[in-house]
C-alpha cells in the first residue's frame, strides 16, 4: 500500500510538469516561432504582396492597394463596382439583398440614373452588369474590360484625350485570360487611373 500510495504521489506530481512543458513548447512553437519564419519567408520570397500589395504613383508615394477597390467620384475617372461598405479595408461584406429587396432596388435606380446622367452617349442597354452590383466582398478593385470600354466616351469628353488612344490604355491594363470559372480578363481600376492621370499629364 505504502508503495502504491508513493507510485500515486510522483504519478499527479509529473502530470502537471508535462503539461505546462507542453504549453511552453506549443507556446514557443506556434506562437513565436512560426509566426516569425512565415513572415519572413513571406518578406523574402513575395515582399510586395507580404506588405499589402500597395500600388506607388508617378512619385513613388503609395496610393492604395491593388486588392481593395476604391470610390472615384470625379467622373473625369474610371469607376469601378459598387460597394455597400464604401471600400472599407477594415472589413468585407454585402447587404446580402435578394433582387426584390427595395432597397437594393431602389440603389439600382439610383445608379442606373447617375449612369444615365453622366454618360449620355452609351445608352443603359449598353451598360454592364457589373457596373450596377456590388460584389460579394465589397472590396472589388476590377471591372471587365467591357465595363471600363463602356466609360471611354465620358471621360474622352472630359478630358478631350481620343477614344482610340483611351481604348489602348484600357488594352494596356488588361489582366488575367479567360478561364471560364476559374477566372476570366479583368482591369484593376486603381490602376487604370493611375495610368490615365500620367497620359492626360503628359
């Protein structure tokens, strides 16, 4: 009994010695370790897209990231998607509207109006879908190509530059292929105006 009793003792004892050694290493390990070699392998193979993959104007100042949209007002601009956050960074998200919503209707009227408005040679018929919806995140920084080719009579207008010589800059900015489902050509707005303030500049 005496040496049960003593097996029972040192038993309990070790339990929670292994335990909080377990902690520490799992602490050390996952928390400081890993973290520290992901972040520096990602700093050494993929720096830009490890620091938000930020897009630099002609000066070399950081404009905006080339992953999260951005609201253009000036319809001298591209515009991109509509977003029901305004392009907030700190989160993601939509109103999850079904089509009879009011709301959403009423947004789509609103758009279609504003569109209307301000781009009096391309008629609603003409205009793409994507230019009218909010995408699932509503941090969208693409269009289609159609959509921004769509804006070329305005902004040509605007900023009397030739609507050939803006359809080439829409063709410059052009990414990605056609892939069906896994992924077809886009234009990072952000982008594309970046490159339209430098040629109306030049």
């Amino acid at each position: 009994m005496k040496t049960t009793a003593k097996f029972e003792d040192v038993s309990h004892g070790s339990i929670w010695l292994i335990a909080l050694r377990s902690s520490l290493l799992f602490i050390v390990i996952c928390g400081i370790a890993y973290p520290l070699a992901s972040t520096g392998l990602a700093q050494l193979i993929f720096p830009h897209q490890a620091n938000g993959s930020m897009v630099k104007d002609a000066s070399g100042q950081p404009v905006g990231s080339e992953l999260i949209g951005q609201t253009f007002t000036d319809p001298a601009f591209f515009q991109g998607r509509v977003s029901s956050i305004d392009n907030d960074g700190a989160g993601s998200g939509s109103n999850n509207y079904a089509p009879s919503n009011p709301e959403l209707l009423k947004r789509v009227k609103d758009s279609i109006a504003q569109w209307e408005k301000e781009n009096p040679k391309v008629p609603v018929s003409e205009l793409p879908v994507d230019l009218i919806t909010n995408s699932g995140s509503g941090l969208d920084p693409h269009i289609t190509p159609a959509s921004a080719e769509v804006q070329i009579p305005r902004i040509s207008a605007l900023r009397h530059i030739p609507e050939d010589q803006l359809k080439q800059l829409v063709d410059q900015n052009v990414e990605g292929r056609d892939l069906g489902v896994f992924g077809e050509k886009r234009v990072n707005v952000l982008k594309l105006n970046l490159a339209l303030q430098e040629l109306g500049s030049k």
